[in-house]
C-alpha cells in the first residue's frame, strides 16, 4: 500500500530543518481508524522513513514515527 507519494515527499523538509521554526507547516496526515490515531508530518528522511510530527493518539505529542511502522499495522 502505498502512503506516500512521491510528489508529497519532495514537499517534506529534511529531518530537523524546521526546528528553529516556531509554527511549522504539516505536510502530511495519517488516520488510523481502528485505533483513532492521527499522525501529521512536518519533516521527512526518505533513507530512514522516518517523520517528525504531531502524533495524536493517547498521549499526544511532538516526536518521531516510522513510515514502515504504520505501513505494517493491522487492525
């Protein structure tokens, strides 16, 4: 399944480019049903596949999360 195109990665900054920036833009949004998860991306390593976002779930907060993490989850 693919979650995230190739045009919407070139628009994701590079980790850690936006740490100086007060209100940085999302630049992509994953919803997990199942769970009522929200993850928003605002900074992207395509080598890693990791993000750096807003997650909402449980306890909501800023951190990191792995695109093939939330590739690999099932409900």
């Amino acid at each position: 399944m693919m979650l995230l195109t190739k045009a919407l990665c070139k628009q994701l900054p590079p980790l850690g480019a936006t740490a100086e920036e007060a209100d940085p833009m999302v630049i992509v949004k994953f919803f997990y049903p199942d769970f009522h998860w929200t993850w928003f991306g605002i900074e992207f390593c395509p080598e890693t596949e990791i993000f750096y976002g807003f997650v909402d779930g449980d306890f909501p907060e800023l951190g990191s999360f792995s695109l093939v993490e939330l590739k690999n989850t099932r409900g």
